[in-house]
C-alpha cells in the first residue's frame, strides 16, 4: 500500500512545563478531506501547531510525503507541502484583500505570471475576494475573512491543507459555502485536515475523522462510523 500523505506518531508537545499532547497519532490520506474533532481544550490546535513548527515537538514524529519534518521550521513545512489556516483567521488587517493572497505565495519561485494566474484562481474560487480586491482585510464579514484565509494558504501550492475551527463564528450558509469549496478543491486532489468544533458539519465533510481527548487521539475511524458511533452522537452530536 502507498505510504500516508500525513503521518504523525507518538507526537508529544506542550508549552512550557504544560504537556498538552500525549502520543497523539493520526495518518490523512493522499487525496482526502480528514477531520479532527473534540471539545476545546483537547489539544487540536496544539497539535497543528506543532505539526506547522510552531510549537516544538517534544518527542515523536510528522514525516509528510516521505520526509521527515519533526522540528523543521514553518518555513521548511510550507516549503515541504503544508499550508496552515489558523484559528481566527490571522490576516494583515491593514494590508488589501490582495497583497494578503499574494503573502501567501511569498516562497514561491514560479514567477508573476504563474501567481497572477492563481490569483484570478481564487477569484474564481471565492468572487467575493474579486470585488473587495483592494479593500483591507481587516474590515471583511467574518466568512469573507475566512475565504481569504483559505486562499492565502492555497496561494503556497500545498499538498496539503489544514485548517483550524472553519466554522468558528460562522453563520450555517457561509459555512455550507466554505465546505462546498473545500469539496470542490479535493476533488481536484488537494488533500486536508480540518480541524473543527461543529462535529455534525466535520462528519459531514470528511472521509476520515479523528476524535481528540485530553491530548491523544482517542477514536479514529470513517466519518460515516463515528457519525454512527453511540457514544460519538451523545457526546457530540446531542444524540442520545
């Protein structure tokens, strides 16, 4: 069988004297949308960090399309292949809709006429970022600020995406629009892990879901399983 895409083993991370991760393992496949899910607290943004070099690991590994990236920088991972949307959004407020999109290409070596053919890509990906071009980013709708953070990370290239809470404070219309993107966007064979705290819309979008607890993956299978798992419905889904 071809190796994962993503494969993250034992990890162990924290800040300071904190231990927040506990062995946490998980594997995305080439070509899937996986999700990981749990309650706030459990150690999911700990563990994006950590796989993007912005918390070191502490023991471990995340070896991504055949290389070993524990304790490689930011830069590295992104060169590597990962791109990371993070939790609340982290756009220049002060800097247009578009030089936002064109920082996300900042490693890139395949010219202007290239990126200014992934620009109009993701105009056409999200029109909204067309009409507010020129318009700070700061001043966007919370959904229109999360457009523009997915797109700055697909202006890297990646092979691989993640994103941290694409719901969080989101209306329901903008968030089915967001994961009507992101299905358009593997199946053109972009791979993610989305983390997420709405689990009936991380179930729903996901090929393979991860369940997170007090930093270690504690169940791992099919989205349509959990989405049918007792346990996962009371605990998550309200569903007794």
């Amino acid at each position: 069988m071809a190796e994962p895409l993503l494969t993250i083993d034992d990890l162990q991370s924290g800040y300071g004297d904190v231990q927040v991760l506990w062995s946490a393992s998980l594997q995305v496949e080439r070509g899937s949308i996986a999700c990981l899910v749990g309650s706030n607290g459990a150690g999911k943004t700990t563990l994006m960090r950590t796989m993007s070099g912005l918390v070191k690991a502490r023991s471990g590994s995340v070896r991504f399309n055949g290389v070993n990236l524990t304790g490689a920088t930011p830069e590295a991972v992104l060169s590597a292949g990962i791109a990371h949307v993070p939790e609340g959004r982290r756009l220049f407020s002060a800097m247009s809709v578009r030089d936002n999109l064109l920082m996300g290409a900042y490693l890139r070596r395949d010219g202007d006429a290239a990126i200014r053919r992934d620009l109009d890509r993701m105009y056409s990906l999200f029109p909204i970022l067309s009409a507010r071009a020129m318009q700070n980013a700061g001043t966007l709708s919370g959904g229109e600020q999360q457009m523009c953070a997915i797109a700055r990370g697909l202006m890297g290239l990646p092979k691989l995406l993640l994103i941290d809470e694409l719901s969080l404070g989101l209306a329901p219309a903008i968030v089915e629009s967001l994961c009507e993107a992101l299905r358009q966007l593997n199946a053109q064979g972009l791979s993610m892990l989305v983390v997420e705290q709405d689990v009936a819309t991380a179930l729903e979008l996901a090929d393979h879901a991860f369940v997170m607890d007090t930093g270690r993956i504690t169940r791992a299978g099919p989205s349509h399983q959990l989405r049918d798992d007792p346990a996962i419905r009371e605990a998550y889904l309200g569903i007794v």
